[in-house]
C-alpha cells in the first residue's frame, strides 16, 4: 500500500475500517451471546406486556437509585422497601413525601435503599416532582409516547435526573418492549471509556456526548443495541486495569491492537471524528494491520 500518511482521504478510510471493525465485534457479541443483549431489569422480567402502577413505580425506584452503580443490590432493596416497609402501595412517591425533606434523609439507614446518603436523598426531590408531574404514576411518563423514545427522555429529564439514568430507563422500556424506536446508549463512564479505547485508542479523552456520537456512528439505525455489550465488556473486562488478554473483542480494539504490535494510538484517529486535524504518524502502520484484522473478527 503506498504511503499516504496525513491525506485526508487516508485518514477517513483508516476510520471507516475502525468504525465497520468495532461495530461488526459489538453486533455479534451481542447476537451470539444471550447475555449481551438481555435485560437489565430483574424485577421487570414477567412485565414485558405492560407495567402495574406499582411495578412501573419499582422499577423507576430503582433506576433513580442507579441500580448500574454495583454499590449494592438496588434490585432487592427496593423490593424490600416497597413490600416490607410500605406494605406493597401502589402511591410509593406519596409515601416518600408524607415525610418532611430532613425527615426523610434522617430515615437513611432505616431503609436502606442505597449505601451513599447522597443518592438516597435524591430521591425525595424526585418524588415530589413525580407527584406534582405525574400523579406518582410512572406510567404517566410513557403512556401515549410509546413510539417516541425521545420524548420519553425528555419527560424523564423534567425529574432533575442524571441524564445517563433517563437513558438507561428509556433503554430499559425499549429492551421490556414498552417504548419502540431508536435511542442512544447511556453513555456513562463505561461505555466512554469502552468507546474510546475500542475505537480511538484512548479511553480517557472521551466524554458522554462523544459516546453518545460514536455509538450512532457504529449503529446508525439503533445505537441503543451497543449499550448492553458495551456495559458488560466494561465492567468484566474493560475496566480502569484493562484484562485485554481475556476481552471477547480484542482483536477489533484499538487499544488492545496497539499494545500487542507495540505502537502507541496517535491521537488523530479520536481527533478525525470530533472535528480536529491532525496527522497520523503511526497511520501507514495502521493500514497494513486493519485489513488482516478484518478477515480476523470471529469471538473465541
């Protein structure tokens, strides 16, 4: 192959290659493997034709708590909480609110629902605002949106949440089969880190809006089908100490390519997709490796 190391049009071939690379190892861990595109929702498993008032109010419970954090299992905590504690209501966010703000923050180690003082008083601030905004019926946030998740997102957004937790949730009914239609990943820590290592060899330049944007680059008709692989790719694998070695997908990993053939990832490849020039001086070297890598894709 000639050397055209620094030409534009070098640089969006060896992108697009890493782009087709990294999307065809994420599409198929997650169509070979179960568990790549399953659910996250535990309590929601016999739910997916519809949600009671007081499953929908769980479920979102649980969310706010950011069940995703590992901290502490939010799951049965909120199944506790709403069985044990409040006797099975289907008017959880009433309850939360009879209680005055500091009373509520005062019965953090009563209920137990998350392990940071912090998260649990979040989520009497969402409570009032599920009451004021939606009767403290969380269906009201999707019912008669179920066709358009971005609207979904939006109303999530009214409740002062996180935005990766709204993503999630709408992720989550889209997953349950309540909400159809494309919708972006979380885009939290992991998956930018994951991204970012998978496709510009860097995963710590990389924010939430920038995952966001190279996951719809990766799947253009529904990004949100990346989210699950990439979640457990970064958390079992792809973690602050990367296990390369282990990964299902190193051998479509910038990152991981880089280190076995011992070149260090310029930074034009993150560069050429978020808009600055740059010139790749390990480019010439990446056009020799990506098209073997190619024919070499299958997960062992």
């Amino acid at each position: 192959m000639a050397d055209v190391s620094g030409e534009p049009a070098a640089i969006s071939l060896v992108t697009g290659e890493v782009l087709q690379m990294v999307s065809e190892a994420l599409i198929r861990l997650r169509k070979e493997h179960i568990r790549f595109r399953a659910s996250d929702s535990v309590i929601l498993a016999d739910s997916s034709f519809g949600m009671t008032r007081k499953e929908a109010n769980a479920f979102l419970c649980a969310c706010f708590l950011e069940f995703r954090s590992g901290k502490a299992d939010v799951w049965d905590n909120v199944v506790f909480f709403t069985e044990e504690i409040l006797e099975n209501p289907d008017t959880v966010w009433q309850e939360i609110v009879h209680h005055t703000r500091e009373g509520w923050n005062e019965r953090f180690y009563d209920y137990n629902l998350h392990p940071e003082q912090v998260i649990h008083d979040r989520l009497y601030q969402i409570a009032t605002l599920m009451v004021r905004f939606y009767a403290g019926d969380g269906r009201q946030i999707w019912t008669g949106y179920e066709q358009d998740p971005e609207s979904v997102y939006k109303r999530l957004l009214i409740l002062k949440i996180p935005r990766s937790i709204a993503c999630l949730i709408v992720g989550t009914l889209k997953d349950l089969g309540i909400v159809q239609g494309p919708f972006d990943i979380v885009g939290d820590i992991v998956d930018a880190r994951v991204l970012g290592r998978m496709v510009c060899g860097d995963g710590s330049g990389i924010t939430p809006m920038k995952a966001r944007r190279l996951a719809r680059m990766l799947s253009p008709d529904d990004p949100w089908k990346l989210d699950r692989p990439l979640y457990l790719i970064g958390t079992t694998w792809c973690s602050p100490g990367p296990k390369c070695r282990a990964c299902p997908v190193k051998q479509s990993c910038v990152t991981a390519l880089s280190e076995g053939m011992g070149i260090r990832p310029d930074p034009v490849i993150r560069e050429s997709f978020f808009g600055k020039k740059s010139y790749q001086r390990t480019l010439k070297q990446w056009q020799n490796i990506i098209p073997a890598t190619n024919d070499d894709l299958i997960l062992k």
